[in-house]
C-alpha cells in the first residue's frame, strides 16, 4: 500500500514539474514555438516522460489552463463565501482579480495572438467565467438577504456590473479599489 502512496505521489509532483514547465515555456515562447523538449528540459525529464502524462501539445496547455483558472475560481470561491461582509468580500474579490489580471495579462496575450491556443484558451475561460459569475449572484443574494444590499436589485445586473469593474486599470491610474466598491456599493444601497 505504502509503495503505491508513493508511486501516485511521485506522478503528482512529476506532472506538477511538467504543468509548471511547460507555463514557463508558453509564456516565454508562445503555444506555436514552444517546444517539447524545452519543456521536458526545463522539467529535468526525458521528452517521452511528457506523452505519458499529456497526449498532445494542445493537451498540456489546455491543462496548464484548467489549474491556472482552477487555482483563480478557488480563490474566488473563498472569498465570496466568506463571512465577511459583502463590501470586505468586494474589496478582496476585486484586488484578486486585478492582481491576477495584472500578473497574466501579459502572458495571456501572447497565447491569444495565435489562433489554435485563443481558441482552447476561450473555451476554457467561458467555463470558469460562468462559475464566477454564479459565485457572484448568489453573493448578491446573500447580501440582500442580510440587508446589505437593496432587496429591489436584480442580483444578475448587480453581478455583471462586479464583474466588470476589476481590471489593472485601477494600478495605471492610482484608483483605490476601496473607493470604487464604495462608488458601486452606494448605488445599490448598501
């Protein structure tokens, strides 16, 4: 039992090294010119180590993607059920989001810029976009119920206006988040 612990754990960690490897290297090379065997390079695998864990280029990314935007809806999830109250969960929502966009922003360029990474890329975002926005109404909701927010709101156009605000704008132009959820939270009478 012990020996099949440790075979499975010894899988994850090697998959995590290709997973990061291979981040590294579409971010540095783009999809189209990144290379199988820089990426098992920068893994310290064999090449054929990579296929008996990802059939495919394509694969890899679309892995790569799935525990990047994973990692980000975890996040969200936290800091949407938490027991903060909503102007807290807004703030920390909106500052996680400008600092992911901020930190991605550049890398998720270069991937859209080629046509067969853009589109596995925006299938997989319109799941995880879809999954935040589900976060979002029910936060809505729940702010309501607790008199947060005015009950005579529609939780799904209070939802698309939060999802709209974050954005690395608010770093470029000195804005404080605070100051923006404060602005939104008026509106909707918290």
């Amino acid at each position: 039992m012990t020996k099949v612990i440790e075979k499975n754990d010894i899988r994850g960690r090697r998959r995590q090294a290709i997973l990061t490897a291979a981040a590294e290297e579409f971010w540095q090379s783009g999809f189209e010119h990144a290379r199988m065997d820089a990426i098992a390079a920068r893994a310290g695998i064999g090449k054929s180590t990579i296929y008996e864990y990802f059939s495919s280029k394509t694969a890899l990314l679309s892995a790569v993607g799935e525990q990047m935007a994973g990692r980000a809806a975890e996040e969200i999830g936290r800091i949407l059920n938490s027991d903060q109250p909503f102007r807290s969960k807004m703030v920390s929502y909106m500052r996680f989001l400008t600092s992911l966009l901020a930190q991605m922003g550049q890398k998720l360029l270069g991937l859209f810029q080629e046509n067969q990474s853009m589109a596995l890329l925006d299938k997989m975002a319109q799941h995880y976009v879809a999954e935040e926005y589900t976060a979002l109404v029910s936060a809505v909701v729940r702010a309501q119920e607790a008199g947060e927010l005015r009950a005579d709101l529609d939780p799904a156009v209070a939802a698309t206006l939060l999802a709209s605000i974050p954005a690395p704008m608010f770093k470029s132009h000195d804005v404080p988040v605070e100051e923006v959820v404060d602005l939104l939270l008026k509106g909707m009478g918290a």
